[in-house]
C-alpha cells in the first residue's frame, strides 16, 4: 500500500514574531503620543512630524517582514535598524537642546528596541550585540555626553535583547534534537512493520524451505543451504536497518523539519467505518489441530486494532506449528473483559527454555518481539508469554477498548459472562477463576470431546 510522507515544521520562535509584530505597533503608537504631549516643546516640530509619517508608513508596510523568520531578510534588518538610528540621531535636530540635556526621550523612543530583538530573534545573540552596540553608540552620540539615564537605557536594551538571542539559539537546538528523535521514532515504526510483514511471509517461506529441502536430501539440500543463507542476511537486515539523516532545513531561523511516514488512506476509512466483530478474524484460524472458543456475543474491536491482533494470533500459531510440529495442538480463547479483549493462544509444546527469546532475538529472529509483541504495542495493548518447560506455552493478548463499558454490564449479559467450549459448554469467566484455569479447562473439555468423539 502506498504510504503518506508527512512534513511537519517545527518553529518555537514564531510567536516570537507574532509578538514582536504587535510591539512595533503599539511603540509606534506611543512615540508618536509622547511627541503630541510635547509639540510646542520641540524647536523644529516639522522634523519630528516628517519623521513619524516615515516612520509609520515603514511600520505598517513591513508588519509581513516581521511575521516569519523567512521574510526578514538582512537587507530588510539593516534598513530597519538606520532608520531606528536616524531617529535616534535626528532627535537634536528636532527637539530642544536643554530638553535633550534633561533626559527626553528620542523621537523613535522604545520603538529602537524592536528593531534590535528583530536582529535577536533572526540571527541570535551575536546579533543582537550587534544591533544594541549600534544603537548604544547613537544614543551616546545623540546625547553628547554618557549621561545615567542613556546608560541605563542601553544596558537595558543590550541586555535583554542578548538573553532573547541566546534563549532562540537554545530553542532552535532543541528543535532539531526533537525533530531527530521524532524522525527516528517515525523510522523505527516504519522498519518494525516491515520487519514484520517480511517475518510474517517471505522468511517463514524461506524458513520452510530450508527445511524441507534439507530432508529431501541431494540436490534439494544445496537449495535448502542457499535458502538459509538468505534467511539469515534478510534478518539481519531487517534486525538493523538504516535511519535516514535529518532532513533540517537550510536555513535554521525556519525551524527543524520531521518527516514522518502516515498509514494508508484506506486505514483511516476503515476505522471510520466502526468495530468489527473479532470472532470473524479469528475463526478462520480453528482447524483440527486448532481450538476456537469464542463469547456467545460479538466482541467488537476497532478494524485497525482488530487486524493487528488477529495477525498477532496468526504469528503465535506460525510459532507453534514451527516449533512444536505441524500436528501440534493449540487452543484459541477469546474474553471479552468491561475494559479489554484477551485473546490467549496455548499449546501443549515442550515449552520456551529461559533465555532462549532473548537468544532467538539476538540472532535476528524476531517473531516474536515483532509480529506479536510489537503489533500488540503499536495498538496501545500488550503481549505476555507464560512457558513452563514441559508443560507448552501461553500467549495472552490484551487490547483495552476505547470506551470502557461500566464493570456491571458485562454481569447482566450471560452471554458476555461465558466462554463457549467446543462440546458447546459454557466457560465461567468469572474474575475469581484464574486465566490459566479457563483456559485448562477449554483443553480438557476439547479433549473429552475428541475421545467422546473417537468412541463414537
């Protein structure tokens, strides 16, 4: 099936943007107030007039140059900041001298620091050193003399715009590592269902192979040979894999870039479509060698949810006829618990010696870390394997319900409360009675009725 790539960008700077586009509006409001309380201070007001009106038309007709980090170029940083200069520097043309001695504010007034966090949140915290020891220089310049105010002001600028700097340097960081986690976390997904996909068909066929060409003998045995040799070399592939480099973007103001790979299409159609009843996936599975004991009532399950655990079904038996013989037998129950479905899988094998998953992991035989426990943990459920030697094994599956019925629905619903045995019995699923005592019990009762039916 065809799958979606999916491009998520990552940019914790962009309200940043979105605030700094505000603040340039509401500082230009305030300068232009703070010289309308002053005019008939000014000596030469038309300066200070003519400069608010380029000053305003600038303001409003660069708000898209402000909105992204893409769109603030440098050349767009260096026109912002001379006229934010030239302001600063036009003040002592414009307003009274003695006014200017006494600590009056500059015709652009805090409107200057916008210009300098702009340099900030674009270009980090050597940036806005930049910016601030410019406008630093202007206001000292301006000034004539390093009075305490000016000082004050300029450390001020220069310190908050330097910390904002360093703070977006540190956030882009982040992005990225976040971005590359979220990468290889969409990759890892990825290469688990493949892994699986290819457990669940081309290496069971090779594995199959081998081993019968290996009986055969003569010719068939070079072919069983090669058929293991590929065995190998396709889990081992499969067991590595490769995770593709982080895709960041060139520019690293717009922020880090994730691509993740979506399920198909029709997945998300199919869910839409409501539960199916898992007693229908599983059936098929019942066999001579098989035993199906199923709820007298439907057990719906969401289709994705579903399909996942009937092939988790699917690769425990795989398991058991691999392991244990073609003509081993196994035992399929379903429960229908308030909150979950269970759905155990038993065999009457010598059982798993300890260590021995872990060794089948390592060696690149992932069945069943992949095909049962993964598929269980890509649905939000899990897998628990209970093996005693000499006495089989048990697989319990457990899938939590998306809406969880109340506890006490289940006891007013007999049907929901039993479990059919083959004989057609019905199984107590009562919490008192142990798992592993149902499901002995469904054993014993398929046995009966196997020798019942032998005597017949």
């Amino acid at each position: 099936m065809t799958k979606r790539e999916r491009v998520m960008r990552m940019s914790v700077e962009q309200p940043l943007w979105r605030a700094l586009s505000g603040y340039r509006l509401l500082t230009l409001v305030y300068a232009i107030g703070l010289f309308v309380t002053s005019y008939d201070r000014f000596a030469r007001p038309w300066v200070a007039i003519t400069y608010y009106v380029v000053l305003a038309g600038w303001t409003v007709a660069t708000l898209p140059k402000v909105a992204n980090a893409a769109s603030c170029t440098k050349r767009f940083l260096a026109a912002d900041l001379t006229i934010a200069l030239a302001g600063i520097l036009l003040t002592r043309v414009a307003d009274d001298a003695a006014r200017i001695e006494a600590g009056g504010p500059t015709l652009p007034s805090i409107w200057t620091a916008g210009s300098v966090l702009a340099f900030a949140i674009k270009g980090g915290w050597r940036w806005a050193a930049f910016a601030s020891t410019l406008v630093a220089a202007a206001n000292v310049l301006q000034r004539g003399a390093p009075t305490r105010d000016t000082v004050h002001n300029v450390v001020l600028v220069w310190v908050a715009s330097i910390a904002i700097g360093y703070v977006v340097e540190v956030a882009r960081a982040s992005e990225r590592t976040l971005a590359r986690a979220l990468e290889i976390e969409a990759a890892t997904r990825e290469r688990e269902r493949l892994a699986r996909d290819i457990h669940d068909g081309v290496l069971q066929v090779l594995a199959m192979v081998q081993r019968r060409a290996s009986a055969l003998g003569g010719e068939a045995a070079e072919l069983g040979r090669m058929a293991g040799e590929q065995e190998v070399a396709l889990r081992t592939l499969v067991s590595g894999g490769l995770v593709p480099v982080s895709r960041v973007s060139e520019d690293a103001a717009m922020g880090a870039v994730v691509r993740a790979v979506d399920e198909p299409d029709e997945d998300e159609d199919e869910d839409a479509q409501g539960p199916v009843d898992l007693r229908a996936l599983l059936a098929p599975y019942a066999s001579s060698h098989v035993t199906f004991s199923e709820p007298g009532a439907p057990v719906p399950l969401a289709r994705g949810a579903a399909r996942e655990l009937a092939a988790a079904v699917g690769a425990a038996l795989d398991n058991v006829r691999r392991h244990v013989g073609e003509d081993a037998r196994a035992w399929i129950l379903v429960e229908d618990e308030p909150d979950a479905v269970i759905v155990t899988v038993r065999d009457e094998g010598p059982g798993i010696p300890e260590g021995r998953l872990a060794q089948a992991e390592g060696e690149g035989r992932l069945g069943v870390a992949l095909s049962i426990r993964g598929r269980l943990r890509e649905i939000g459920g899990t897998a628990e394997l209970i093996s005693v030697p000499g006495q089989g094994t048990e697989v319990e599956l457990k899938v939590p319900k998306a809406g969880s019925a109340p506890a006490g629905d289940s006891a007013d619903d007999p049907a929901a409360s039993t479990t059919t045995a083959p004989d057609g019995s019905k199984v107590s699923k009562d919490s008192k009675v142990s798992r592993v005592s149902r499901i002995s019990k469904v054993a014993k009762v398929s046995q009966i009725s196997r020798g019942k039916g032998e005597q017949a």
